[in-house]
C-alpha cells in the first residue's frame, strides 16, 4: 500500500477492517495482504487488543496435536504459492527437512501457533495491542457510509479508523454449566488449564468434568504425574460413552462446502436436530489419544497405582465450593438409571466447551445487525449479519446456521476465499465446489424424483418413518 499505508495514516478510509485476530482473521489478512497491491487495490487492517497472537496458551499440551493435517494451513488450500504457507514457515526457520523426514501429517499445537506467530509478524496488515471500544455507523461519512471504529492502544489513548466494511473474528468464550456461571467463582476451565496445572496436581484429588479432545487432553496430562504425586484423577461425562472422533473419507466430506450448503438450506427447526446426531464428526476423542490413556490406566493398574475414575452418563446438575474444606461438592444425575450422587474433590476443571458472544462495542450498530430468536448472529450463506447483507461478516458465528463446517480450521480458506469475493466483488481465489463424491440431498438425476410426503405411501396407515425398510 504504497504511500497510503495503514500504519501511518489513520485517517485514511479503508475497505476493510477486521476485528480480533484468532487463526481464521489471521488466514485472511494473509490472503488479503497481496491485495493491497492489486490493479484494483483492497486496503485493509485487522486489529487485535493481545499483543501478540498466542492460541488457547492454556492448552498448549507438550505433544497435543492439531486434529486438521497440516496442508489445513492459513493459506494453502486458497492459495499454495502464498508466502505465508506453513512450509514456507519451515524453510524460514530451518525445520524444512526435519519436517520432511519425521513426515508429520498433523502438527503439534505449538509449532501451529508458533507457525501463526511467525505468519503474523510478517504482515503489514494487522495491528495488536488494539482494543476494539466501540464501532459506529456514518451515514455521511466521505465518500459514502462508512463505519467508524475506535480502539484503545496499550497506552490508553484512542484512534478511529474508518472502514466501508468490517469482518468479525473476536471469537468465542469459555463456557462453564449453568450452576456454575456467576460474576465471581473459583471455577477453572480447560482455556486456562497450563496456568494451573502445578496446583492441580498439588491436590489429593482432581475433576475433569465435560468430554471431547480438551478433556482427554487435560486427562492425558494429568495421568502423566498423577501416580507419582498421589494425585487422584477423576473424569466425569454425560455422554453416554468415551467416543471416537470419526475421520473416515466419506465421514469428512461432512466438511465440505457441499455439506453447507445442504445445511444452511434445512429448515432451521430442523437443524438442532441434525447437529445433535453429529457429535462424534467434530466432539470426539482422537483414537490414539483414547488408547494412550487407557494404556496408562492399565500401566497404573499393574503397579497397583491406580488411581483414577472415568464416570460416563452423569449430567452435572449441581455445583458449590466449600470455603471450610476447600473442597468442589458436585452433584450429578445418572442418565441411565436416574440415580443421583454427590463427589467431592479437591481440584476441578471444566471441558465444557466455547460458545459464541456478540461484543459489546457493536452496541452502537447493533440496530444494523441480523439476530435470530436467541440472540445469536443470523448470517446469510456468503456469512453476512448486517441487514443489508454486504458490510458486516462475522467469522466462526454460524454452527448454528451453517452446520458443523463452521468452527471447522480446514475450512478457514474456503470461507476466506468467499469473504474475499464478497468484500471485493472478484473471486480473486478460486474457490472449489461440487468435490464431495456422495449427495446430501436428493440426487440430481433421473433416476431419483422428490415427491411430497404425504403421496409415498398414500393407502398406508402409519407415517413414511414407520413403514420405512433400511
């Protein structure tokens, strides 16, 4: 941005702004960066109020690894030639033929986030250390309406900046149960287990309550020490079993952006529904982290060391921290049975999972915003939540509206590469379609025919569902 750059001129009226700097942001200020360059130049900046990027710290596990293959970079499946591309990472830093030799086809967490670190202090894009306060809408602004964002800097000073569209990427929270929720409590989630992990494992007991990768992880690592520290560890979920992440090939294609467009197009009574059954695509455990752990019970077993409990189909329904004892005093609800039981620890963690948050410095153009009945972002299949449909873009807001391709870090360039095309009016990385080998709705062929429900089985007592063969 030759002379007109972001970094010296606040002023300036840029295309585009995004705000917070989590791995899909960080993809597209990557992909956007070239672009300020371009016949058609688009001027762009993301602001960030960390400064620096640093990925779920807390769960940065000696040996965890990242459940996408490394090709799933910032870049390369929108662009393999880019410079920001994980391999070129590795050339940089020296690890080019070390990668090559240990062949890893997933990469450990850390090194993805040293990867983003190293891509993010490449870019002449983006700025940390700003805080988004407050966004405002100006009808009038020069050359046309505008959005007018203000951060606060490290030193507490505050600077506008002016953009015709934004992208949302502030990402989401840790989420804690219900009973547990409170402007103040003693609970700790897995987002900010690596900080505590010392005390954890100071006490004669520790919980992990919730299921899915972050709480084999935590278990794992726990399971490490524990034994040599007499720590007890207990792990307790309501699913009804420890289930396997699905990773098969026809499996994946549910990640597809075939996949959607079948699921933004269901009826959106449906699609909790349809969500509910697709635990284990995206809530599962890594099969070879389930087997690690179980070797390591067996292992504790054998010396007579065991010390530990894995309780499935137990719904937590109560939670208080007793001052005197120190002690967490749990209440759960058996699924199966209905029976009900108390246990007592000393240290608790909760892998309950992130949900989304509308900021509130969107206050000020909130009225301009699409919200469904529970206050969540209504975006529109090309991920727009204004009501005009082509200024505001929220990235990661939309499990709910486009299925389980959302959260998805396989997908960051896909659906980059389509906010590219909307901010831009050019599809300056093509964007691929139609790859998945099996049909989510009914066929487009002859050979198949949509017909209304009620004309399947028109002489039949019972519903289509109940006279179903397979």
């Amino acid at each position: 941005m030759p002379g007109n750059d972001p970094r010296s001129n606040d002023a300036e009226v840029l295309d585009v702004i995004g705000i917070g700097l989590g791995p899909f942001n960080l993809s597209l200020a990557c992909l956007m960066a070239p672009l300020a360059d371009a016949p058609a130049p688009c001027r762009a900046l993301f602001l960030d109020s960390h400064r620096e990027f640093n990925w779920h710290p807390g769960m940065l596990i000696d040996e965890t690894t990242l459940q996408n293959p490394c090709l799933a970079d910032l870049v390369s499946l929108a662009d393999p030639t880019s410079e920001y591309s994980y391999l070129n990472y590795c050339k940089h830093s020296g690890e080019i033929y070390s990668h090559y030799i240990n062949g890893p086809h997933y990469i450990t967490r850390e090194a993805f986030n040293r990867y983003c670190q190293w891509a993010s202090r490449r870019l002449p894009n983006v700025r940390f250390g700003h805080e988004v306060v407050s966004v405002t809408h100006d009808a009038h602004g020069a050359g046309g309406a505008l959005y007018r964002v203000h951060a606060r800097r490290a030193d507490g000073s505050i600077v506008e900046f002016l953009a015709r569209k934004l992208v949302l990427g502030v990402g989401a929270q840790p989420s804690l149960p219900a009973c547990c929720e409170g402007d103040a409590h003693p609970y700790l989630h897995t987002a900010h287990y690596l900080q505590h992990k010392a005390q954890l494992l100071d006490k004669r007991s520790v919980t992990i309550v919730g299921s899915g990768q972050s709480a084999a992880e935590v278990c794992h690592d726990l399971l490490k020490e524990a034994a040599l520290r007499g720590t007890t560890v207990n792990w307790i979920t309501r699913s009804p079993y420890f289930f396997q992440m699905e990773t098969t090939r026809l499996t994946l294609e549910m990640f597809s952006p075939d996949y959607t467009d079948y699921f933004y197009d269901l009826p959106d009574d449906r699609k909790p529904a349809v969500l509910a059954r697709q635990d284990s695509l995206y809530k599962g455990i890594n099969a070879r982290l389930m087997d690690d752990i179980y070797h390591q019970l067996e292992r504790a077993r054998q010396r007579r060391s065991h010390q530990a409990h894995l309780v499935t189909q137990s719904e937590l329904r109560r939670c208080r921290f007793d001052e005197a004892s120190g002690q967490h005093v749990l209440e759960f609800h058996r699924t199966d049975t209905g029976e009900v039981f108390e246990h007592q620890t000393d240290g608790l963690i909760f892998a309950t999972g992130y949900r989304q948050r509308v900021p509130r410095f969107l206050g000020g153009i909130e009225h301009r915003l699409r919200f469904d009945r529970q206050g969540r972002y209504q975006p529109t299949r090309n991920y727009a939540v204004d009501t005009a449909g082509s200024e505001v873009y929220v990235q990661n807001g939309g499990l709910h509206s486009h299925g389980l391709s959302n959260p998805e870090l396989g997908l960051a360039c896909y659906r980059n590469s389509c906010l590219i095309r909307e901010l831009t009016g050019r599809e300056h990385y093509p964007i691929e379609t139609g790859f998945a080998l099996q049909s989510f709705g009914v066929p487009r062929s002859p050979l198949f025919r949509a017909m209304p429900s009620a004309s399947l089985f028109p002489n039949s007592p019972h519903s289509p569902q109940d006279t179903a063969c397979a």
